[in-house]
C-alpha cells in the first residue's frame, strides 16, 4: 500500500512530555514530505495553537483544530467550521454551571472560562503546556453565563474539567441526555469536550481526505488519545503511541515508541523507507 496522508496527533504524540519538539521528530516529518506525503496535524488545541507547531515543522497544509470543527490553513479562510450557535452555548454553560466544573470556550480567535478552583487544577495544566501563542487571548470570569449575556459567543468546542471521574461521568451523561445532538468524547479521565454532532476528530480526517482526493486505506495516522480512537480505526493504517491507553493500542494495527522516545520519527523511519516518492511511482505507473 502507498500512504499518501500521514495524520499525527499534537500532544502526547508529536510533542515530548515536555512540550517540545526533538531534531529526530522534524527531520523525520522533513523526510516524508519530501516523499509527497501530505501531512496534517489532528487536535484538540485550537488554531493559532495548532498553526504556531506546523510552522516549527514548516507545514503549511489545512490543519484539523478544535477536534475537528474547524479545519483551515488560515484563520480566516476555514475550510470546514463547525459551532454552536450563541444560544446553545448559552444553554449548554448554564446547565452546567449547576455544577462544581470548569467551564472553557475554545472559540478560534480566543477563549473564555469560568474561575473554579479545583484539585490537581487540570484546566491550567493543559493551557500552559499547549504554549498558546501570545495573539490568542485566554480570558477568565466569575460567570460564565453571565458573560454571555453581554457577550455571546459561538463556540466550535467546549472543555469542562472536574475534580474526580465521578462527578465528569456524572455531568456527561446529563449533558447527554438534555443535548442528544451534540458530540461528547472524554479526553482525560476527569474532562471531557463538547463539540458539534457533526464535528470529531475522524469527520475531520474524512472531511479532508475527501477534499484532497485521498482515501482513507491511503492514510496513516498516528495518536494517542482515547478521542482518536475513531480516527485510528478508520485509518488504512493506525499507529497508537506506546504512552497510549491500553484501549488506543488495541484499536491501532501497530504501536510505536513513546513520545519521550521519538516514536513518531520510529514510525516513519520504519514505514516510509521503503515508498518511493509518488510523483515517481506516478511516473513509473504511465511508462
């Protein structure tokens, strides 16, 4: 088989548990382009987010962001956006600040949470290893409802962070059933995102293939998160991380190395070696 997308989740995947970026990681992404893989980033993270570690990897390709409800190559120019309109984000924050969670919009241009202090403080975790860049604002209020009132916003997803697993298992299955339209998928044990029914991170992938003329058997992803699960699934070929729950290793066709030891470069080194550069196999293919 000839892969002709390679779709690599962000954090936990790319990324070290550091938040970096290692040499072994941008030569390998380097060596596979220049096979003519297309290559996309696949995310929770928001755009600019998404965009500031394409840039590190010198992508300049659509991007799948916010678990699939936007993908573009520029912020102003989406290829696909999916969103809440204001008053069901307004609804949805209502019903759960009847709760003791935080609460974040991630809209593309910035986003806003409620002020709750919470144990292990999950929510400031993630947003200080995402390294958002400096031009994407994070906002914090007393109250999120509130706040919408004056300024309501459509939310393409919504983060909401608990104490204990309990108490998220809890509060998903209420937002369930009061919004049966929406997408839920837990990303860690005490959080889960809200998205759009038509928006996960396996439409996104989908979305795009189709829009590059490329099929799903010609693609490679590699994730490792419980929402990929899908996405690796689909794959014509799945790659889960060796730091990947057990669940994420037993959907994938094959399990790399750790983050922490370069096991997307692993990967690529190991499947790619051997495929000749399209154009040239297109070439080879007219003769």
């Amino acid at each position: 088989m000839i892969y002709r997308l390679l779709a690599i989740n962000i954090d936990g995947t790319l990324l070290k548990s550091n938040g970096k970026l290692s040499r072994e990681t941008k030569e390998a992404i380097e060596y596979v382009r220049n096979k003519d893989v297309y290559i996309t980033l696949v995310t929770s993270r928001n755009f600019p987010s998404a965009k500031k570690v394409a840039k590190a990897l010198k992508l300049d390709s659509y991007l799948i962001t916010h678990s699939g409800a936007f993908i573009a190559k520029t912020l102003d120019e989406p290829l696909f956006e999916s969103r809440f309109t204001e008053e069901k984000t307004f609804n949805i924050v209502q019903v759960l600040e009847t709760y003791n969670c935080s609460i974040r919009l991630v809209h593309e241009r910035f986003s806003i949470g409620n002020r709750v202090k919470q144990k292990g403080n999950l929510m400031g975790k993630i947003i200080a290893n995402s390294n958002d860049p400096l031009f994407y604002p994070i906002q914090f209020v007393q109250s999120l409802s509130d706040q919408l009132v004056d300024f309501p916003v459509a939310a393409p997803k919504i983060e909401v962070y608990f104490s204990t697993k309990e108490e998220m298992l809890e509060v998903k299955d209420i937002i369930s059933k009061s919004f049966p339209e929406v997408n839920i998928v837990e990303a860690y044990d005490v959080m889960f995102e809200i998205t759009p029914g038509v928006a996960s991170k396996e439409q996104g992938l989908r979305r795009l293939s189709d829009h590059l003329g490329i099929a799903l058997e010609e693609t490679v992803v590699i994730a490792d998160s419980m929402s990929d699960i899908p996405m690796i699934a689909a794959a014509g070929l799945g790659v889960a991380m060796w730091n990947s729950p057990f669940e994420v290793k037993k959907a994938a066709d094959w399990v790399t190395r750790s983050n922490d030891h370069d096991g997307v470069a692993y990967m690529i080194k190991e499947h790619f070696r051997k495929q000749q550069r399209i154009e040239f196999l297109r070439k080879i293919t007219k003769q």
